[in-house]
C-alpha cells in the first residue's frame, strides 16, 4: 500500500519528537548521574573523614585505657604500701607498748602469765628466724602424745623467807685485827666504865682498812762464774729462771691478777695497764698485751683438748651462738679490718662447766657437728636452722630439744596485736614451766613419768591452738602473731622432745645466761684484735665462767695453773685440773 506524503510528514515529525525526547531524557539522566556521583563522590568523602575520625577517636581511647591500667596499677601499689605501712605501724605501736611495759614493768621472767598479768617482751633477739625448715625439707621421728584432762596449775604458795642464806663470817676480810680496849685505851685518873650485872659494859665498833695491793719489781745483779770442772754458771737463782710462762717476766700471782682482771672482771687492758702502771710496772701496750696473750696461749694448748673431751662426758648439753666483733686480715687486700664473727657455747649443767669454742668465727653446722662427734645423749638448743641435723636418722643417738622460753618470747611480742589469742597460749606455756617448778626436787625418771602425765596434754593444746591459728587467715596477716605460730608449728618435733628425757630442761636459758660475760666484756672492749686473740679469748672465759659455776676462786685457780705450766702431766692429772675438779691447795 502506497503511503502518502502526509503520513510521511506525521511518521517524521514523531521521529523528531522521540529524538527529542530521547535526548532531554539524556540529558536528565546525565545530569542525574553526576548528581548521583557528586553525592557519592561527598558520601565516600565523609565516609573518609569518619574513618579518620574514628581512627583518632580509637587511638585516644586506647591511649586513656592504658592511662586507666596504669592509675589501676599505681593504685593497686599505693593500697599495698598503705596495708604494708599499717601492719608496720601495728608492729611498731605494738613494740611501743611492749618496750614501755619493760621498762617500767617486771620482766617476762618473773611474773606470771595469765589473763590478769600479761608479760612484755624482753628486749633483743639474734634474728627473725622463726625455724621455718630448707626448700628440701627434713625428716624427723614423730612423737605423739594422748590428750589427758586439762590439769590446773598448782595455786602459788606465798614463798617463806629463809633469812640470810650466808653468814658475815662466810665473806672473811684476808686480815682481821682485834684491838681489845686495854690495848688502845687508858681510863683517865678519877673516871669509871659503864657497867652492867657488875662486868663493863662493852660493845664492837667494826672499821674497815684498804691496803692496796703492792707490785715488787725485782732487779738481780747477776754474774757468770765457772766451776772447778770448768762449766759455766749464771749466778740467777735457779727458781727465778723459770718463769710460768716461757718469754713473759711476770710471776705466776702477777699474770693470775692480770687474768682475773680481763676475764673475770671485764676490765679493758687499757685500764688494767693503767693499774699496773700506778702500782710502779710500767709497759708498753704492745707488750702488755703479748705477756698476757702468750699465758692464755700456754694454759689453752696445756687444757683445750681435755676441756674439749671433759664437755662431751655427759649426756646432756645446753648449746648457742653470739656474735663478737673481730679483727680479722682481708684476703684481697691484706689489711686488717674488724668483721663479726661468731663464738658458740656448749654448757654441761650437771658439770657445771661450759666451753666456748671460737672456730674461725663460723656459724656453719660442722662446728656443731664436728664438736658432738661420738656424743649420746639429749642437747638443748634454740631454732637456728643448724642444730635441725639432729632432728634427722643421721644423729640417730642425739635427742634435739628446743627451747620454749624462745617461743613464749616470740609470743609475748605478738601480745600488743593479738592479745587474746596471745594470751592463751602464754597461760598453756606458763602452765609447763609451774609443772617444771613441781618436778624440780625429783630424779631424770619420776621427772619423766610426771611430764608425761601432766605436761604432755598441755604441749598437745598448744600445738592444737597453733594449728587453728595457721587456719585463720585474718589472724594469719598479723606480722608479729604468724612468725611466733610458724615457729611452734615448724619446731613442733623438737620443743616435744623433752617429754622423752627427764634430764632436759624446759628451755635453753641456762646456756643463754652463759653468755652475759661474753657480751659484758664486748661491751667494755668494744671488740678482740686478732683471730688468735679470740680463740684465746674464748678459752680463759670457759676457764672463769666455769671456777665461777663451781664456787672456785678464779685468782686461786689460775695461780695454781701457772705453776704447774711445763710440767710433765699426763691426762688424768689434766682432767682433775679443770674446774669441776680442782681443789684449792692447803
């Protein structure tokens, strides 16, 4: 079918009108699409701008959290010094009150404890050591106790006076002079004596005189003369040739003085050269301090061992430590500096004798060891980790008691921040020692049967109490309350052992009081010059601390040993010079 022109025209304009249309829509969405890519084009831009923002924001708040960790820590520490600083103020506010009460109260030695009368510590101690036992441990074999009725302690009867326990005529002046009256006095012309029942009454007017004692220098004008043989002589009487002590000019009564002086009277040598010096013997420090030293050398090498061997003879031992400053050359440099070194004491109660040995200053447990080689028997000691050895099979001959006086001490200082708990373990140890006050009078047997019947219950509640204690974790934070519980629970074995020997004593005391000379004469030295000059020391304090135990005179005994320096004794005659034995000549 032919179209015409008309329709051609129609068809055409709709073709323009479409391609207009297609055009503006084109155009429109053209311009939508660079909208659209302006928009996301400002999207992606806010988006980045957000994440940077977000970075930023991420970063501050890691960095505050780190700052919060760190307040959080400091705070954690500023909390436990704040609890450090109070459990060091409790324990200082505690030895406060402790400290005043023992210097305007009775010592923890003579009075009671019980809940009315509560004891403060004494001062000191050596350390902190509350017997806790090394990383590997120890073995020890148990004993056990059955628990028996609380037994009551005995009431205290009121102590009747015994009156003076010696004589005046016992403390005898070495001169007495009696001066009747007729002697000094003349009755004037005309005067007549009181009377009474017809005799004249009279009465004594005692006086006394000091003479002070005399130093006799003597000077010999000597001469050599030869015989009628031809052998040379000196003209020195043969008795004043020999003095006690080879290359020391002082007789035997003069080196006894100075002895007596440095070792029984604690007298430094610098004042008893001065004595000497105002008696007319005039020497220089130097050589004062070697004649002396050489005496103490010769009596040592003539008794040291028999003292040694004469300890052990028993079979019961008190032993402890201190410490001395001593001279002593460092290896490194060669020059002498003074260094503390420790002396040991190994006390025989039954003897009456005690020995202090100076090894070089060790403290370690082979002086301990070594010196108890081959002894049986009971040793009394405090919780120093060394004498634990004999808490093992390996001394299977050796019975270990410790020492409750030490733990009633660690208690008594645990009193100010634990009083109740405190109290009632002083009340169970105060308990044993009246049980020990009763058993007293009796023999090593009956003493043993009558621990075990009413001490061993008390020993078993105290133990009990410790046990409970360690379980409570408040009381446990006391400083003070858990070094004494940890010392009873980690010497338990040990402070049990006097149950099984009559002849232990409860506590270690008897060898502690051993040392007051020792200290008495650091504290007026200040310290000993040399290592040998210690080890000399030590043996003539065991020499006159023992005289002292045995009621000896200590000038009398060490004259009569310096007499008898150089002569031929064997060891029996040895052994009956030591002070237990020896008896004055008459």
């Amino acid at each position: 079918m032919k179209k015409n022109r008309s329709d051609i025209e129609f068809y055409q304009n709709m073709m323009d009108m479409l391609q207009q249309e297609k055009a503006s829509l084109k155009e429109q969405l053209d311009a939508e699409r660079k909208s659209r890519e302006e928009e996301t084009r400002l999207i992606l831009e806010e988006n980045r701008a957000l994440r940077a923002e977000l970075v930023k924001l991420t970063e501050q708040l890691r960095k505050r959290e780190e700052e919060d960790r760190k307040k959080d820590n400091e705070n954690k520490e500023l909390m436990n010094r704040i609890l450090s600083l109070q459990t060091d103020l409790g324990n200082a506010m505690a030895a406060v009150r402790l400290g005043r009460g023992k210097r305007f109260g009775p010592s923890s030695e003579k009075k009671s404890l019980t809940g009315k009368d509560r004891a403060d510590r004494r001062a000191d101690e050596k350390d902190d050591f509350d017997g806790t036992p090394p990383a590997g441990g120890c073995s020890a074999p148990s004993q056990t106790g059955d628990s028996g009725q609380k037994q009551e302690p005995p009431k205290r009867k009121k102590k009747k006076s015994e009156g003076r326990k010696m004589s005046l005529e016992d403390y005898g002046c070495d001169e007495t002079v009696r001066h009747e009256l007729g002697d000094y006095f003349s009755l004037p012309e005309g005067a007549v004596f009181k009377t009474r029942n017809g005799e004249v009454e009279t009465h004594e007017y005692v006086t006394y005189e000091y003479v002070p004692g005399r130093v006799v220098k003597h000077i010999w004008v000597t001469a050599s003369y030869q015989d009628s043989l031809g052998d040379i002589h000196n003209t020195l009487p043969a008795e004043e040739r020999d003095n006690p002590v080879k290359g020391c000019p002082f007789s035997a009564e003069m080196l006894a003085f100075i002895l007596v002086e440095k070792y029984a009277y604690h007298t430094p040598k610098n004042r008893i050269k001065r004595k000497l010096r105002e008696m007319g013997a005039v020497f220089s420090k130097s050589t004062f301090v070697r004649y002396y030293g050489l005496a103490a050398s010769s009596l040592r090498d003539m008794l040291g061992d028999t003292l040694r061997r004469s300890i052990t003879e028993g079979n019961y031992l008190m032993i402890d430590e201190t410490c001395e400053l001593v001279g002593v050359i460092d290896p490194e440099t060669g020059m002498p500096e003074y260094r503390k070194r420790y002396l040991w004491a190994f006390y025989n109660p039954m003897a009456a004798t005690v020995m202090y040995l100076y090894e070089k200053g060790s403290r370690a447990r082979k002086v301990v060891t070594d010196m108890l080689e081959g002894f049986r028997g009971t040793i009394s000691t405090d919780g120093y980790e060394a004498y634990r050895i004999f808490d093992t099979d390996s001394h299977p001959h050796v019975l270990h008691c410790g020492c409750w006086a030490h733990v009633r001490r660690k208690v008594l200082e645990a009193l100010g921040v634990a009083t109740d708990i405190c109290n009632e373990l002083l009340e169970s140890i105060q308990e044993l020692f009246v049980n020990e006050k009763m058993f007293s009078g009796l023999d090593s047997e009956v003493r043993r049967k009558k621990r075990k019947q009413l001490s061993r219950p008390i020993v078993n509640r105290i133990f009990d109490t410790a046990e409970r204690i360690a379980r409570d974790t408040a009381l446990m934070g006391k400083d003070l309350l858990r070094k004494a519980v940890n010392y009873i629970r980690n010497q338990k074995e040990s402070l049990r052992n006097f149950l099984l020997d009559g002849t232990a004593e409860l506590s270690n005391n008897g060898c502690e009081q051993r040392m007051k000379p020792i200290k008495l004469d650091l504290k007026n030295s200040q310290n000993i010059g040399s290592e040998e000059a210690a080890e000399g020391a030590a043996f003539m304090h065991s020499l006159v601390e023992s005289c002292r135990m045995n009621g000896k005179n200590p000038y009398d005994y060490l004259v009569d040993l310096l007499r008898k320096l150089g002569k031929p004794l064997d060891d029996l005659a040895r052994r009956e010079l030591l002070p237990d034995r020896w008896q004055p000549q008459c």
